[in-house]
C-alpha cells in the first residue's frame, strides 16, 4: 500500500469532503496564501475559490462564524492554528458549539457541524503560549465530539467522519505528527467515533496513550520487551465519544493500567479515565486494580529545551509508571 | 423602500404586539414566580419593529437580550415563546433553553447569554448567506454595551473585508445596566465605528419606526445587491430598569431623563402619524390594539396552564445522532 506523510493524508480528507459535498467549507489564518499554520491546505484555494478561505487573525471572528455558518447550512471546517488559541474563542466553543444544540432541545433537526482543526503538542519549545496539549476543557464540555488521531490513516478516516458529523467536533493534530508517514489506501473509507485502537498487544500491563503518547508508548514497550515486560498499547483515538469497553477489555487482560497524556497532569483526562475505570470494576462488583498516570507536570510548558524536557511526559517516566503498576 | 398603508399597519401591530407580550411579561414576574430574568424593551419597540419586519422569512435576525418585538415580527409564534421562557414543556426547546431559543424556520438566529457573542456569529451567517447565493441577509441587533466587546471590531472587520450581506442595528439605550456609554466609549454614536470598517454608518430616530424601517431596508437591499454591511444607529430608550425582578438601582439616571423621552414613546407617535397621513382611523386602531391583548391574554394563559417539562428531558439532546 503506498505511504503518506499525516500531512497530506489530513489533506487528502478535507479535500475529498470538498468535493462531495459543496456545503463544505474551510476557513482559518493564512489558508490561502499558506496552506494554514502548517501547510496543510495547500492548493486548496486554487481548486476551490472562496471555499477555502483566508481570514483575518480573529479567532473569535473565526469560531463564532463557524457556529453562525453551521446553523444557516453550511458545514464549516475551521482552523486555530495552536489550541493555545482556541481560549481566545472560549465563549463560541464553549458556550455555544458545546451547549447550543441542548438549549434548542434538538428541535427540528438542530444540528452544528463543525470541526475545528488544531494543532496541539509540544516537545519544540516554542513556549508557554504555542505547546499546550488542552484535552481536559474540551472533555469538560458536554456537547462537543473529539478526535485525537495518531497515524495518517487515523487522521483521514477520523477527520472525514468529522466532517460529516452533525455535532461540533474539536480535532487535534500533533505537531511531531504531520510528518510522521504510514500506509493509507487510494480508496474512500471513514472510521467511526467511540473505537479505539489496539496499536500494540501485550498481556502485562495496559497503557491507554493520547495522541503522541502513543509513539513514546510504542517505543517503550519495544524497550520493555527485553526486561521480559509486554505492555499493551491502547489508542483511544476519539475522547467523545469515548470506546471505555475497548479500554475494559484490555485491562481485563492485563490486570493493571496506566494512563499517558500529554496535557497537564491535574483534573486531566487520565483522571477521568482512572475514575471510570474504578467506577466500572466496582460497579460490576470487581476488585480495583493498579492504575497510574503520567502527564505534564503541573506547571505552563518551558520554553528551554532541558527545562521542556524535564516537564512533558517520556519513555522513561512511562517505564517508570509501569514498574508503580507491577509491583 | 415606499411603504404602503398595508406595510404601516403591519409596522403598527408589530410594535403593539411587542409591547403587549412586553408588558405581560413584567406583570408575571411580579405576580408569579417566573423562572429566569426578562429584559424589558419597553420604550424600544420601533427599533425590533422596524428592523424586522419586512424582512424575508429565509433572511436571518440576530436577536438581543432585551424585549422581543424583533422575534415576534420576524413571525416566531409568541405563545411558545412565552412558553419557552415560563420553562415549560411546550416551548420551542421544551424549556431546555428559555427565551433565547426560536425555530430555526422563524430565520432568529441562535442568542448567546455572553453579550457580544452575536456579532461573530452573524458574520458566519453571512457566509452562509453568501456563499449559498439565495439572497439572503442577515440583521444582527445590538446594544451599546454590547458594542463595547472585543467581538464587535472582529466581526465588523470580516464583514467588512469579505463584504458580507449583514446589517448591523445598534439598539442604543445609552445604558449597559447603569453605566452611561459616556463612561465606557470615547465616541459619542456607534455610528462613528463604522469609519473603521470602510462601511456606511447611519445615525437614526430609534423612536421613528418608519426612520428605522426605512434605513434598515435600504441597508438590506444594499447587501442584498453584493454591497456589503452597513451601521445603523438608532437612538432609543428602555422605560424600565435593566431587568425585572432584580434590585437594581435608579439613581444612575434621573426622573427628567425618563419623562423627556417618554414624550416621545414610539407607539404613540405612530399611532399619530397614522391618524394624520389617514392611513387608519382611531377605530380601526384601536380594534388592533383589542386583538392584541386578546392574543397576549390567551398566548399567557396557555403558557401558564402548560405542563412542565418531563425531568427525563434534562438528559437528552445533547448530540445529533
Ligand atoms: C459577556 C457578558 N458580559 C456581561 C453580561 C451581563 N449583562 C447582561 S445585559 C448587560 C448590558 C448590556 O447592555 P446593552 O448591550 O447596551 O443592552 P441593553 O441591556 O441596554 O439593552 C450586561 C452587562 C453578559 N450577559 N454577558
Ligand atoms: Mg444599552
């Protein structure tokens, strides 16, 4: 099968949607002239006009006619070029993508589709401001869907399912991600939300990995392997709707579970996740098991690239939530 | 745009209706218990009036907080949006939402609690109505405080430089809850801003439901011809407090101020001007004003005897599936 780069496969799915359906639109800094923040719309105005459209640098502006666009009929694909900025348009994620479709009581097919692309990650040190990983808001929000792929067939399924949902969809892309190739086909195909992925098998320990989580989960249990350890590396790929029967039926296999994301570590998702976990097993009248979590520490992401280092989750400090959880 | 004698009875019930359902609203909240706030436009009916009436029913309005004469004569049915507000089970969202909500086949667009959150969003329904090409127009209502916010300059601005079709219709009261504008803006009209966004700016007699008519349909046809945005600033007052049912203060404007622009209420120099242009007779005016009460009594009545939402509703519609 041939290789893509996440790149062009994000490309590829905006692309095809485009042309299905003419409803479709996307709009965000610099997508014209640049292709967006990181070149992933390249060309996309020369093929469809003022489909795919420059804005000015007006977050608010941006978000808040996406949701004015979707409820009068189109199905607007915005970009916010780093998440960091997506608190910059907190009123129109929050307050109404999130909650608009409730407030209306789903009258007469009330729908909001909307993806808002956003780049997320750090490990580049460019500060405080521009390598947030902000997961837990957007699980915080009640109303909105969200997408979290880690490989280029992931990003192209997943980010083609999201345009076609009627419901707000926050998609993160990670930085140390558009570059990254694997194999995509030529022909159509969509993954469905609320599926998680098995990326690794194992039987000792089950490490649920959030986006790049998963590349620094993968290349641990290939390290752990000759420690006579097997972890089994679970892809959540979307948090809303969230597969937790996928993650239950691995933690059934090994016994123990540790969380990673990459997000800072307090009321982070992985606490969710910790929560749900012991709610289930009690519920169903099962001992806990050991769990952990790694995550951000609790401090904004330092620009230095030691001091970055030190903060942001790694292989090691992955081993080192594993080694907790077997003991 | 010539209004006919019919166009003006319209533009007269429309206001009487607004404050009909206006007034109802102020004598439930301090009769029963009515949940949630309610923003009293009494005194400001010329500006939802005027703006909303001859508009077409795929165009789009962006409501404000403060009455509802702009909702009800963009035709949404008023006793369930009475019923909506009382929280009951036969509101438009089944009381999940309260007044904000109307269908979205009445052409209200979606109303945020955050005051400002219009603006960008009638930007995007602008785009829509754009690139859809049916000729659609979008007006989005404001206040002067809501003019203070961030959003405005970033809405105005792509409106502006992608030359969308939307009006935009200040309601200016002179107060955001008891600040004076010259508090909080350093120009004197709103109208002013519009210099920034290359766009016509209008100053208007928000007590003059015709004024107000007139230039919103003259701005409406402009964005409807690929002519882009435009201001209007109608200069209006609110007759009550900021909102019923709240202690708020009164010293922040004085008795003098009150009584000087309830010389001028909107409904009343209407109803004049019908008289003397003969286009109704005090009779037939008054058979307008009878209805409406009647049609606000029975819409309250019904409200009032609907049920309230089963608790099971609390948790469902969240997603479209
Ligand atoms: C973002 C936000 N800030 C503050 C408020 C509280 N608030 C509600 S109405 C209002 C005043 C609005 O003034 P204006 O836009 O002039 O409208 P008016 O009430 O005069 O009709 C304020 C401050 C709010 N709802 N949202
Ligand atoms: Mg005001």
């Amino acid at each position: 099968m041939r290789e893509i780069s996440m790149r062009e496969a994000l490309k590829e799915a905006i692309r095809e949607e485009l042309l299905r359906d003419q409803t479709v639109h996307i709009w965000g800094e610099s997508i014209e002239s640049k292709g967006g923040g990181f070149a992933i719309c390249r060309g996309l105005t020369d093929e469809f006009g003022e489909r795919a459209k420059d804005t000015p640098l007006a977050e608010t502006a941006i978000a808040g006619s996406a949701v004015g666009a979707a409820f009068t009929g189109l199905r607007p694909i915005v970009e916010i070029m780093f998440s960091d900025f997506a608190f910059v348009c907190g009123d129109e994620i929050f307050n109404k993508m999130a909650k608009a479709r409730y407030v209306y009581g789903g009258q007469d097919g009330f729908s909001l589709p909307i993806v808002v692309r956003m780049k997320v990650g750090g490990y580049v040190s460019i500060g405080a401001e521009h390598s947030q990983t902000p997961l837990a808001p957007f699980m915080h929000a009640p109303g909105l869907k969200i997408a979290f792929p880690t490989t280029p067939y992931d990003a192209k399924g997943l980010l083609k399912t999201a345009v076609r949902d009627d419901n707000p969809v926050m998609f993160f892309e990670h930085i140390l991600h558009y570059g990254a190739r694997g194999e995509v086909p030529e022909e159509e195909y969509l993954i469905p939300f609320g599926k998680a992925r098995v990326r690794r098998e194992g039987d000792d320990v089950t490490v649920v990995a959030i986006g790049y989580m998963v590349d620094l989960a993968l290349k641990i249990a290939e390290e752990m392997v000759q420690d006579g350890v097997s972890l089994e590396v679970v892809d959540p790929r979307t948090l809303q709707p969230l597969d937790m029967d996928a993650i239950m039926r691995s933690i059934k296999k090994t016994g123990r579970v540790i969380f990673v994301d990459e997000d800072v570590t307090c009321c982070g998702v992985p606490a969710e996740l910790m929560a749900r976990v012991y709610e289930r097993l009690t519920e169903a009248g099962k001992p806990p098991v050991p769990m952990a979590r790694v995550g951000a520490a609790n401090v904004p992401i330092p620009y230095s690239p030691p001091l970055e280092k030190a903060v942001l989750p790694s292989p090691e400090k992955i081993a080192a939530a594993v080694e907790k959880v077997l003991v | 745009m010539k209004f006919t004698k019919e166009d003006k009875i319209l533009l007269y019930r429309n206001m009487v209706r607004g404050r009909k359902y206006d007034e109802e609203l102020v004598e439930l909240f301090a009769k029963v218990k009515v949940p949630g706030m309610w923003h009293s436009g009494i005194g400001q009916e010329a500006v939802g009036a005027g703006a909303a009436t001859f508009l077409r029913k795929d165009d789009w309005l962006e409501p404000t907080h403060r009455g509802y004469t702009f909702g009800l004569a963009k035709g949404v049915d008023g006793k369930r949006w009475l019923a909506e507000h009382l929280g009951r089970a036969t509101g438009f969202a089944k009381g999940k939402g309260g007044h904000y909500v109307a269908p979205k086949g009445s052409g209200v667009l979606p109303f945020g609690g955050t005051i400002g959150s219009a603006f960008p969003i009638s930007a995007g329904a602008g785009i829509s109505a754009k690139r859809l090409g049916k000729g659609q127009v979008v007006v989005c209502l404001f206040g002067d405080g809501a003019a203070q916010r961030g959003t405005l300059h970033e809405s105005m601005n792509l409106a502006a430089v992608w030359q969308l079709p939307v009006v935009w219709v200040c309601e200016n009261n002179l107060y955001a809850v008891t600040a004076h504008l010259s508090q909080s803006m350093a120009v004197k009209d709103i109208a002013d801003l519009a210099h920034g966004y290359n766009m016509p700016g209008v100053i208007i007699d928000g007590q003059d439901v015709l004024a107000v008519a007139e230039a919103v349909m003259e701005a409406v046809e402009r964005a409807r011809a690929g002519e882009g945005p435009s201001l209007i600033e109608c200069k209006t007052y609110r007759y009550r407090n900021h909102g019923e049912g709240g202690a708020f203060p009164t010293s922040y404007r004085t008795k003098e101020e009150e009584e000087e622009w309830k010389k001028r209420d909107p409904i009343v120099l209407f109803r004049q001007c019908l008289l003397d242009e003969g286009d109704a007779t005090a009779e037939e005016l008054d058979a307008i004003d009878k209805e409406l009460v009647q049609e606000v009594l029975e819409a309250s009545r019904w409200a009032q005897e609907s049920p309230w939402p089963e608790v099971g509703q609390a948790f469902t519609d969240l997603y479209a599936d």
